[in-house]
C-alpha cells in the first residue's frame, strides 16, 4: 500500500492547505485547525477511510484576486478623478495600496487622497481608498477596515 506525503484540506470559501504527513504508517492527529485573518475554525479534520483524526490540520484564506479592469471601470466612470489615462490610475492605486501595506491609516490615507485631489468631498476620497484596496489589493482590506475602525470625517 502506497503512502500518502500530503493531504490538501479544503474549507469551501474560505482556505485551503497542504498538510505533510509522517511517513509511518498509521491514524495522524492534525490537532485543532486554525484560521487567521480574523476569522476562526474549530473542528477535526478526519481520515475519510479509517475516520481518523488528521494531526496538524492547517487552513489558510484563499488570498482574493485584484480585479484592475473593476477598479478602472469604477474610476474612470465616476467624475472627479480625471485620470489622464488608465495607467496613471493604476499607479494611483497601487500607491494607496502601498501605503495602506506600510501601515497607513484610512484617515491619513483619505485625506492624502483629498489633498491630491483638490477636495474637500468625502466621498470622494473615501471611495478612492476604498475601491483601490477592495479591487487592487484585496490582501490588504483587513488591515484598511481595522484602521478605519472609529474613523470620523472632518467636520
């Protein structure tokens, strides 16, 4: 009988991991799998054939996929922005995904955004922020919407 090396677990919508196994024989306990991002999973992951535990179980989010053409779509759609083009759109929003990777909070990075804009519209702003990290660097969203936690807009 041939061994299996790994297992994949597979969690529908939210992660999925290769697990290595021992290379004895025998029921694995993977113990409790754990999820990060702010989410958890309690739970046993089982051998199908013998219903054994599988020691060392592992679930990872699946990392969302940036979508350029949404974001663009939704930039060049909206009045306000006036991008020259698409490529200087996309750099502008990346490079609120850069700053939002370096530790930027929403309210500084909003009223760059305000600044660069020559506005004092929100929305605008906050749009920006927001669309650039949900469609360009979705990885990333977590961290925005905990930094924006008790954000409250100038008056």
């Amino acid at each position: 009988m041939l061994l299996q090396k790994s297992v994949r677990i597979v969690a529908i919508g939210v992660g999925s991991a290769v697990v290595q196994l021992p290379s004895e024989a025998g029921p694995v306990d993977l113990g409790t799998i754990v999820l990060a991002a702010e989410r958890g999973v309690a739970g046993r992951v089982l051998d199908a054939r013998t219903r054994a535990p599988v020691a060392g179980a592992l679930i990872e989010p699946v990392p969302a996929h940036a979508d350029a053409v949404a974001y663009l779509v939704n930039v060049t759609v909206r009045p306000g922005y006036n991008f020259p083009n698409a490529a200087a759109a996309l750099d502008y929003g990346r490079g609120v995904c850069d700053k939002v990777a370096a530790g930027g909070s929403f309210a500084d990075t909003v009223g760059e955004v305000k600044a660069d804009f020559a506005t004092a519209d929100e929305f605008q702003a906050s749009y920006l922020v927001s669309l650039a990290v949900n469609e360009l660097c979705p990885a990333l969203i977590w961290q925005l919407r905990n930094s924006a936690a008790h954000y409250r807009p100038l008056a």
